[in-house]
C-alpha cells in the first residue's frame, strides 16, 4: 500500500525532503495515547505492544480513510 506523506515534501537547494508517512503520523499519535494511558486502571503496555498496536490502529485508519 502506498501511503501518503503526513507533511508535504519540500525542495530546496541540497534536493528533495520527504515528509514523515500519514502512517507513521497516525502510529505516532495512537503510540502515545498509549504510552499515557499505560499504568493506569491496571492496564500496562510495553513498548513492542504499543509499537505494534500502534500500526495495527494506524492501518485500520488508512483502510478505512480509502474505503470512505
């Protein structure tokens, strides 16, 4: 799947710049509503379970956002 760039790529005199992935952007913000929420209400997340929940949540997203 192709994912489009969370922040648009710019050009400049050293070349082209990618933005960070909508992907990664989606993952980075479930990723610390994770983290905050972790050891609290007894619910303890480790860091490869937030990592990997993060893109399972970030995917759903993208999935979602081309079927609508």
């Amino acid at each position: 799947m192709r994912c489009p760039q969370a922040f648009p790529e710019s050009l400049d005199a050293n070349g082209p710049f990618g933005g960070m992935t909508l992907r990664d952007y989606f993952a980075a913000q479930i990723a610390a509503g994770m983290a905050a929420y972790s050891g609290t209400s007894g619910v303890s997340y480790g860091p490869q379970e937030i990592a990997g929940r993060a893109y399972e949540v970030a995917d759903a997203m993208l999935n979602r956002r081309e079927s609508a």
